[in-house]
C-alpha cells in the first residue's frame, strides 16, 4: 500500500492535553486579535468633535468598531461591581462561560434552525440574559452601578475617539456612509 505524499504522525500529548492547549490558543485568538487594545487606547487618536453629528457619527462607528472590546469593558465592570455579592458572582461566572461560547469565542457564524444569527443579536441576547438572571440573585444596584459605567465609559471613549485611522470591512456589514458624514 503506497502513501505517497502523507507524512505519518503520531500524537506526542495525550488528547487532553492537546484540548488544553487548543482551548488555551482559541482564548489568546479570540480576545485579542480582533481590534488590539493599543488601538483602542492609543491617545494621539483622541480629540473633542466639531459638534453634536460628528460625535454621533464617531459613537456609532466606534461602537460598531470595538463593540467586542466594549462588551469586555461593561463586563469587565459589572464584574467588579459584583464582587461582594457571591451568589451574584457565582451566577455572572456561569453566564461568563456562556458569553465566551456564544460570543467571544466563536469562529464561525452561529446557525440555529439553520439560520445564522448576527453578532449583534447575540450580544444583545447575551446582555439581557445576563442582566435578568443577576437581577435574580437580588443585587440590582451593584448591577446598576456596574453597567453603568461600563456604558460611560463606552460613550466617553466612543465619542473622544477619532475614527480616522479607523476602518471596517464590508463583511461586518456597516455603512461606510458614517466615514463620510464624519469628515
């Protein structure tokens, strides 16, 4: 029997090991390749705008823009905001698994009944998902207080942040019609 152009292998790791590091690898991929924090932060970028329509027009770019690092940030928030709620912060830990499955992790596009679900529908689900269930546990003003800020600080950095240097591909599917209502 000819194998002609196959090289055979042979697994060095045992096969949970070799899961880890997949899962390890898919985690680094995931947070942080998409749009890289110095990107986000970098502070020559940041300038007050001529008026009330170029901040709109910067809000809506940048949120579509960062909207993975935005959700990071109010998550990142509510999190801290949860910390002297145990019950609250076992229940935001579980819904954590769920948020990395469902939304930062994901390769491919969701399918569900053979329909694929657009990212935004999934953060938006993901989002009340995960407000209702820490509404259950009781711990409405930490949640309160949590994405709230998170959301100031996604409205500040929206708006201050210049969206020049910024540029979105037709497969995420946004108008390119806010770049030239900015400039």
């Amino acid at each position: 029997m000819a194998t002609y152009g196959t090289i055979p292998t042979s697994p060095s790791t045992p096969n949970n090991l070799n899961y880890i590091t997949h899962a390890t690898q898919t985690i680094k991929d995931g947070l942080g390749t998409r749009h890289p924090w110095n990107l986000m932060f970098n502070f020559h970028a940041f300038n007050v705008p001529y008026g009330a329509p170029s901040a709109l027009s910067r809000i809506r770019f940048n949120v579509s823009f960062f909207c993975m690092n935005y959700a990071i940030i109010v998550l990142l928030t509510l999190f801290l905001s949860l910390l002297w709620r145990p019950i609250s912060l076992i229940v935001f830990t579980l819904v954590m698994a769920a948020w990395l499955y469902l939304y930062f992790l994901r390769d491919q596009p969701l399918v569900i009944f053979g329909r694929i679900v657009d990212d935004h529908v999934v953060l938006v689900f993901m989002a009340v998902v995960t407000v209702a269930l820490l509404l259950l546990t009781r711990a409405s003003v930490n949640i309160l207080v949590g994405v709230s800020v998170g959301v100031l600080v996604m409205v500040l950095h929206a708006t201050y942040r210049k969206i020049e240097d910024l540029y979105l591909d037709e497969e995420e599917g946004f108008v390119n019609n806010v770049v030239d209502a900015a400039t």
